[in-house]
C-alpha cells in the first residue's frame, strides 16, 4: 500500500523546464498584450499604429493561444511539485489557478470573436491566416469586445495577485513556490 509520504517522495521538487519556460513566456505575452490593448485605445483613425498595431496584437493573441495549449499538455504530461500551505492553502491555490486559465480562455476567445466577427480569418505575423470557425452572430464584435475588456482587466488584476502571492510565499512564509518556478530546488 502506497501511503502519502511515499507518494509525496515520487513528486518532483519544482516545475518540469517546459512548464516553467510556458509559464514565464505566457506571462510576460499577456502583460504585452494587455498594455499594447490598453495603448491601442486610445490611437486615432490617423494614427501610422492604427492599424498595424491590431495586427500585432492578434498575432501575438493567437501565439499566445498555441502556448496555452501547449501549458495545459504540459500540466498534464510532467508531474508538479506537491502545493505548499495547509489544506486551505492548497485549495485556494488550486482554485486561483482555475481561475486564472478560465479568465485567460475568456480574453482569448473574445479577442478571436472580435477579429472574426466579419467572417474572415486572422492573419497571424503573415505566415498563414488562422479560420474564422464560428459563423458570425449580431453585434458579435461589440459582445465579444465587451467580454475582451472586462476579461482583460480580471485576468491582470488574478495574475498581480498571483505574483502578489508567490511573493508572500518567498519573503513572508519562506517556503519554495516561487523557488519552484524560477528551476531551484526546493
């Protein structure tokens, strides 16, 4: 009979390479993405980045797309290092974790929607153009920019928390989360 010390022992003592690399890479993507959206705002119809900064930005939307699949496959190829904290803890991590795919799924759905939303596909760094797959709906484009912003906007205030709190866990708790992430050992 396996108990939990034994199964604790088999469990890796920080976030496999590929998990880690996934996992810097989609953050910095989405905070490029969220400032370069928020910059976008406000260009006028004459502005030279009017329409060249979209583009990049869908680019870049649809990249990091691919990385989230990508992160999703890692997370369930490699094992994970156990969660620290007590039981609450863990649990609270496990759900701040949920949301934060479920947030992020959301901003990137939306920003497809609102790039489809005239039935044609996206262009993505001009290598190819990825389909629009979805038929276009009425005021696709407003809903779809509605939920982009305000997903946005969650997704960056869940993601400060997060790194709020591998702070905490490193400076205030001492232990290993952050370590974790970075390839130290634990």
């Amino acid at each position: 009979m396996v108990n939990a010390a034994t199964m604790q022992q088999n469990l890796p003592d920080r976030w496999h390479s590929a998990s880690r690399v996934l996992h810097w890479s989609s953050a910095a993507l989405i905070a490029g993405l969220f400032a370069s959206g928020w910059w976008m705002t406000g260009l006028s119809y004459y502005d030279s980045w009017y329409h060249r900064a979209p583009w990049w930005h869908k680019s870049f939307g649809l990249t990091l797309t691919a990385l989230l699949i990508l992160r999703i496959a890692a997370r369930l190829a490699f094992a994970r290092p156990p969660a620290l904290g007590h039981r609450h803890a863990r649990r609270a991590a496990h759900v701040g974790h949920l949301l934060l795919y479920l947030l992020l799924c959301a901003v990137l759905v939306a920003g497809y929607l609102i790039s489809t939303a005239e039935g044609r596909g996206v262009s993505v760094f001009g290598l190819f153009e990825f389909p629009a797959l979805v038929a276009p709906f009425r005021d696709q484009a407003t809903l779809a920019g509605t939920m982009h912003w305000y997903a946005a906007w969650s997704l960056i205030v869940a993601g400060i928390g997060h790194a709020l709190l591998a702070l905490k866990h490193h400076f205030i708790d001492r232990d290993a989360t952050l370590t974790r992430m970075l390839g130290r050992r634990a």
